[in-house]
C-alpha cells in the first residue's frame, strides 16, 4: 500500500499538511448536493406557503414562477458550492513546506472564482515571481487548485498524478526529503497550463500545429513560475519541465534521452502518462 506522505516521526507538522482524505470527499460531496438542496427547500416552501390562489395568479404562471425561482437559486448555489472544490482538493494532499505551512482555507478561498484566478496570473505577468520560497509556495497552490477551474477536462489530475507518484515512491524506496520535494514536484508539473488558453486546453477533437505549440508551452512556463522554489526543490524541480521528455530522445521541451531526464522527471512521466490513459481527454476521440 502506498504511503499517504511525510510520517509523524519524520516531519514537523508546523511545516506540513497531513491529509484529510474524508474531509475532501465530504466537501466534494456537499459541493454537489447542495445546489439541488437548496432548489428544491425553496420551492418546497413557496410551494406551502404561497399557493396559486393567495398569490393572485393563474395556476401556471405560478408554476412557471417556481420553476424559474428553483433554477436561479439552483444556478446561484452551484456558483458559491464551487468554491468547495479547491479546498477539497487541497485536503486529499500531504505536502511538506521550505517554512511554516499555510492555512487551507486561506489558500482556497484566493483561487475559489475565475475572476481570481486570472487576477492572480495576471499580477505573476505583471510584477514577476515573488523570492520568499514559503510565499511563493503558497501560491503555487492557489495555482494548482485553480486549474481545476480552468481545465475541466483534466480536473483533479496534478493531485491523481501526485498520488501516483507516491505510489512509485514507496515502490522504489527513496529518503522522506526527497519525496517530499518529488511530491511538490509531481503535483506542480502542469501548473503552466494556466498560461494556455481555456479555448484550447479544452477542445473537443484533436489540437492543430499551433495549438499543440501552445499546449507544449506549459512545461517551460511552469519551470519559469517555480523558479523561486528551485533552491528548496533541488534536483527534484526537473520533473516540471521535463515530465514530457521521452527515454528515445523525441520529447519536449529539449529532446532529452536516457539517462539525461532527471529520475524524477522520468517518475512523474510514467503517473502523468497512467492517468492520461485512464482519465476522459477532449482529443482522445
């Protein structure tokens, strides 16, 4: 069975996340249910409360009215549940930190809309990386947590892809220092699809030459946007640039080989390609 991350006697938990699988499951759960709770409770009680006769009104336009009353609160509730998902994400994972580690909540709540998110990216574009390793981890999270919003297709993937390599982890046998850094590695490696636009990363069918250039552009971004991580990381910070590197030399982004791509590069390739294999992609059709 695969260790769930850092152990009690190894790490000091002022510097770490222990995770919260039931947690995340319940919030996922609640983001879900939710919505058709809250749609379903208001017409129940204007369904009581207010009949077609005390309203004034013909039987069905009061129908109508319920009706559309239930799907705006419905559309309403889904929009704020939503912003469950990124903490339940974060609650699935164990992560060590370079300092003291962050809240949660405080982490999700900054990538819990859209409109966030891009303000996000765009003050990365605008200001640069910030230097301060436990800062910057931070907010490589709220980065993370916010590709579950801009790539649907792939949603939940850079978590899976870290569970994985946990699994090779224990396998292979290797040091609590250095999974733990492998582990910020595997779940940081597609962080540089939030600079490929939401049009392609989601397409129905398959990318042309121009797309495939763009989507192929996300390693050498995200290893751009962990730069300020790479002091702590250490070696184990290859594996976000060269996670699409091939053993035969016909990867990218540098046409790495063998021995070349770095163990933990070649460790995240394998869980990145499994889930690959084994998720819903737009282009698989």
């Amino acid at each position: 069975m695969a260790s769930d991350g850092p152990t009690r006697a190894s790490v000091d938990y002022d510097r770490a996340w222990a995770q919260r699988p039931w947690l995340g499951r319940l919030l996922r759960i609640l983001s879900y249910l939710l919505p058709t709770i809250a749609s379903f409770a208001t017409t129940f009680y204007i369904s009581r409360n207010h009949p077609p006769h005390e309203v004034g009104i013909a039987t069905w336009q009061w129908w109508f009215g319920v009706l559309l009353i239930g799907v705006v609160v419905l559309l309403a509730t889904e929009k704020l549940s939503r912003r469950l998902l990124p903490l339940a994400a974060l609650f699935k994972i164990s992560l060590v930190f370079p300092d003291e580690a962050p809240s949660r909540y405080r982490t999700a709540l900054k990538t819990g809309t859209t409109r966030q998110i891009q303000r996000r990216i765009d003050e990365l574009t605008a200001q640069g990386i910030e230097d301060d390793e436990t800062k910057h981890a931070e907010t490589m999270l709220e980065l993370v947590a916010a590709l579950s919003v801009h790539d649907r297709m792939t949603r939940g993937h850079c978590e899976r892809v870290r569970a994985y390599t946990d699994m090779i982890i224990d396998e292979i046998g290797m040091s609590e220092e250095d999974a733990g850094k492998l582990r910020w590695a595997a779940l940081l490696h597609d962080v540089g699809k939030l600079f490929v636009p939401y049009e392609v990363l989601n397409k129905e069918g398959r990318p042309n030459d121009r797309e495939w250039e763009l989507l192929k552009s996300h390693t050498w971004r995200g290893d751009e946007l962990i730069e300020p991580l790479k002091p702590w990381l250490g070696e184990w910070a290859a594996a976000v640039g060269s996670h699409h590197e091939r053993w035969d030399g016909a990867g990218y982004p540098n046409g790495l080989a063998g021995n070349d791509i770095h163990l933990g590069a070649r460790i995240v390739a394998v869980a990145d390609t499994f889930d690959v294999m084994t998720s819903t992609r737009s282009y698989k059709k």
